[in-house]
C-alpha cells in the first residue's frame, strides 16, 4: 500500500473513528436526544447568517472530537490557509485556487506570480458594472438601435451551472426586464429552442468559456452567429451583440469578438468556482450590478468565518467532517442536498458538478492510490417534490442516505399557509428520518386504526420506518443575494475540506478529459468523413453503424 494513503488509514486518528462507529452502531439518535435536553442547541453553529443544526447526526461529543483530531491530523487550518494566501493547491496544475479572491472586498492584496489578483478582481468588476449599466440604461443597444431584451448566457459545466443556479435564486431581485437563457447542451434543441424565443435586433450573447475550446459552448456560440449574421445579411452586428468571458483571448478574437468585449478569467479560477467571476454577468444583467455586489459579499463573509471561526464552530469543516463521517466510516455512497425553496431548485446541479469534478478522485494529490473512499454522489432536488418521488427509498431503502435540508425562515412569496406548510413539510422528513417509526408503534397505530389482528401482522413490517437516518438543518433567514453567495461559498469550503481529508487534488479534473478525446475519432467516422470499422471495440462500431443507417445528420 504506498506510503502516505496508507497512513491516513492506519492512522490513530482514523482506528479511533472505526472503533467509535462500532459502538455509534446500535445507538439511536432517538436515544440521544431523549438523554440531553440540550442536544439542540449544542449541536447548532451559525457563519455568515446562516445556520446549522446538525443535532440529527449519528455523533456525541466523542464523534466530534475524534473527527476534528482527524481535521488536524490532516492539517486543515494549514491547508485552508494556504488555500486562501493564494498558494498552489492544485497541485497538478500548479496553480491556486483563488475563488476567494473574487469576492474579496478589495482592501488587501493577494499575489500570484507578482500580480496583485484583487487588484484585477476589481477592475473587471468595474468593466462588469459598466456594460450591465450601459445595457439597462439603454445606452448599449443593439445593432438597430433597439434597446437589449434579452441575455442568451452560452456556455457548460462551470460557466453554466452557477449563474443559472443564482439567477434563478435571486428571481426576486431582477430588475430591468431583462429576460435571462442558458445554453449548455451539445444538442441542437437547447440552441434552437432558445432562438425561437428571441429576437436578434434585442438579444445579447454571452459566450463563457475559460478554455474557448469547450466543443459545445464553441459549437453553439457558432449556430448563435450565423443566426445573427442571417438575419441582417453580414457579420457586422456581431461586435455589438457579442461578448466573451475567457482567459483565452485569442480564441475569442479568431471568432470574431473584438479584445474590448472581452472579459477576463484566469488560470487560478477553477470553472466550477467561476460563478463570482465576469461568468456571471448574465446574474449580473438580471440582478444589477449592487445585488451581485452582495452576493460577493455574502460569499466574503463565508470566507472569513470559514477562516476564522474554530474548527468546532466553523459551518465548512463541521458539515465536511460529518461527510467524511458517513462516507467513509457508515459505508454511506451518496448524498442528498435538499433545498425546501423553489428559488434554490438547481442548487443540487450546482452542487454535483462543484463536488464530483472536485472530489471523484481515485489517487492522491502525489498519484497514490487511494486507502479509502473519495467523494460521494451528490444528488437530490426540491421539497416537497422530492417527498413524492425518492424519500421512500430515504426512508425505508437499504442504504444510508445523509441528507442536507435547505431552507429560509421568511418566504418571498407569502400566500395562505404555504411557507408554514412548506417548513412542516422541512421538519417532518428530518424529524422521520431520525425517529422513524417501530414495529410497536406501527401496530399500535394498526390497532387503533381498527385493523384485525391478522391484518396487523401482515401490514405491521411494511409500516415500519427504521430511522437513524442522519440529516443536517440549514436555516436562511430568507434567499438574498448575501445568503445565497454565503451558502454557495460554504459548500465550496465544505467540499475542499473533504478534499484535504482524503489528500486528493480537488482543484483537478483530468477524469472529464478522455471522454473529449475519443469524441474526437468517433466524429469522423459517423459523418462518414473516415473508414468505418477502424474503431476500438464492436459496440462503438456497431452504434457508430446504427446511427449512419439513418442518415439524418
Ligand atoms: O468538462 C469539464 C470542464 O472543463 C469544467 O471543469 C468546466 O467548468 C467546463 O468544462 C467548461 O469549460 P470552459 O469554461 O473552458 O468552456
């Protein structure tokens, strides 16, 4: 087993935590709270406005210690404050990761390779602030003359899953009729349909790539242009009706997009923490300029709790640590976020790409293979939906489903019980998750419900809801722009945690890059441009077959 995976494992840290599961193995949460009045309150922290109560947990005090023993074992404040001093995390790139740093107020400098990055942070905000004035006050118009109507967002993975994620969050806060679309999809029906919605003298596009390289968001930028150019006859509208966001500039001035309308990204923005960057402008454009500002904001003061609060009290590490907890100690494959807001419903997407491109890794950051698991899959979706569709499984499945519940204390949208109902809704699964429901009580509620005793016995075993299923309660007192760059940034700090935990390199993502590559030689070959039958294995060449019997490409 090579060196330094195997240490983690077979360290003392680690033996504790295996020997304390045996002993959490047979205790009911039910139990605990029962034995500590307090258990609530002990069990609740609070960062940025937002609030945990992780009391729901399969944890006692001696939970906690040995998982924060396991946070300093792994030197997490030394690594967390790496992170943010803008040192090279990301091992394999060599680069840092300095998400942060785009939503630093701006009163210090941070310097990688001798360049103060907030310093450049700040002048691309006051570019940002100039177009989206420019465009809501009308005096950036299209090539007619005719005021913007429309943003058409162009880009995938990170420079699509965040700005969508909080333009819909913060659909309370649009200002200016600017109405907002995303494409992503390699698919033409995401394109096609988003330009039968639109109208070309009013329609602003975004094109968001870091790479200008991605084959969908080219591919697509490509079908938006020649709409364009169709319609007035030659290219001339497109410098008005385009703008990139790219570290690549080049790439964007070969597709026509003069240098001015170009918005930086850098090497040391990771795509999936690139949402505070220029990559959200069309947040920006819908929300205003101030708003997005708070949503930084929000995200700033995350940072600084994640780096200053205690381990103990500290939102990122403790929700980091109760992941590591049941992923690699509860044998737990999957996680469930759960946001009771319809504003936050692409939160989960959100959270699956930040997560899974960071933390589904195999090797460590120095290329061993891993001792243990490494990140779980995120998935889940909104409440109370979600209660009619997969809490069954939650429930009374096999398998151990931790669980996030996301919700604010005040709604924006006020109507009969709604929000009173929808936090019932909130509280109720959490509370049957860890409660559930015995065998007793199911047949006592049979009884009294009239059944026969033979009715009992056969319906008793399918009412009974095991329980001690563990959930963590985090509480917004409303989805504001601060609250929701707060929560964003938390699970961001959240998921590095973990990474330093498993000593893998959650800033990489060499994984996604084979996938691209064979692309490239079956695209060929099923536009009949190269010999059939030279592929790799039967299925792809039978498929490669199926699909050119067709024809219709
Ligand atoms: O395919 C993975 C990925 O590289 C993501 O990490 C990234 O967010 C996405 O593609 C889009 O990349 P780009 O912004 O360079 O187009």
């Amino acid at each position: 087993m090579p060196e330094r995976a195997a240490q983690l494992t077979s360290s003392p840290e680690w033996q504790a935590l295996e020997q304390h599961r045996l002993q959490m193995q047979s205790v009911p949460m039910k139990q605990l709270f029962a034995e500590d009045p307090e258990r609530a309150s002990r069990y609740f922290i609070k960062g940025a406005g937002i609030s945990l109560d992780f009391s729901k947990n399969r944890i006692t005090d001696e939970t906690l210690s040995a998982l924060l023993a396991l946070a300093e074992r792994s030197d997490l404040p030394a690594r967390r404050d790496a992170l943010l001093r803008g040192e090279p995390v990301n091992r394999t790139e060599q680069r840092p990761a300095l998400h942060t740093a785009l939503r630093h107020p701006g009163n210090a400098s941070i310097l990688v390779d001798g360049v103060d990055v907030v310093a450049e942070v700040q002048h691309t905000l006051a570019r940002m602030e100039e177009v989206v004035t420019n465009v809501l006050d009308q005096s950036r118009t299209g090539f007619s003359g005719k005021a913007f109507t429309d943003v058409v967002s162009i880009g995938i993975g990170g420079s699509y899953l965040g700005p969508k994620l909080v333009n819909e969050a913060l659909q309370p806060y649009w200002q200016g009729g600017m109405r907002c679309h995303f494409v992503a999809n390699i698919d033409g029906t995401d394109i096609l349909e988003v330009l039968r919605q639109v109208n070309p003298e009013t329609t602003l596009f975004l094109i968001q790539s870091k790479s200008f390289r991605t084959q969908e968001t080219l591919e697509n930028s490509t079908v938006a242009r020649q709409w364009l150019v169709d319609y007035c006859g030659d290219d001339s509208a497109v410098a008005k009706h385009f703008l990139a966001v790219t570290a690549n500039v080049p790439g964007a001035e070969n597709f026509g997009i003069q240098a001015d309308q170009v918005f930086p990204m850098w090497d040391w923005v990771g795509g999936r923490y690139s949402l505070w960057s220029a990559i959200g402008l069309p947040v920006a454009l819908t929300i205003g300029m101030d708003n997005f500002r708070r949503l930084l904001a929000g995200a700033h003061a995350m940072d600084s709790h994640f780096q200053n609060a205690p381990l103990a009290q500290n939102l990122p590490v403790v929700m980091g640590l109760l992941g590591v907890w049941y992923n690699n100690f509860w044998n737990a494959h999957t996680h469930a976020i759960l946001p009771y807001d319809q504003y936050l419903r692409s939160l989960p997407d959100h959270l699956q790409q930040l997560d899974m491109e960071s933390n589904g890794k195999s090797v460590t950051e120095t290329g061993e293979p891993l001792a243990c698991e490494s990140g779980p899959i995120i998935w889940g979706g909104t409440g109370s939906n979600g209660q009619h569709a997969y809490h069954q499984l939650i429930h009374q499945g096999t398998r151990l489903i931790p669980a996030d519940f996301i919700i604010p204390l005040k709604t924006h949208n006020p109507v009969a019980t709604h929000h009173a109902d929808l936090f019932a809704n909130c509280l109720s699964q959490s509370q049957a998750m860890m409660a559930g429901k015995s065998l007793a009580e199911a047949r006592a509620e049979l009884a009294a419900e009239g059944h026969s005793e033979a009715e009992i016995e056969q319906l008793a075993p399918h009412k009974v809801i095991p329980g001690n299923k563990p959930s963590n309660t985090l509480v917004l007192e409303q989805v504001t722009p601060e609250s929701v760059g707060a929560l964003i940034a938390l699970y961001e700090h959240r998921t590095f945690v973990q990474g330093v935990i498993w000593g893998v390199d959650s800033f990489d993502q060499w994984g996604v890059e084979l996938g691209k590559q064979l692309g490239k030689g079956i695209l060929p070959r099923l536009l009949g441009k190269e010999p059939q039958g030279s592929g790799s294995d039967s299925s792809t060449d039978h498929l490669i077959e199926l699909f050119r019997s067709v024809g219709d490409y």
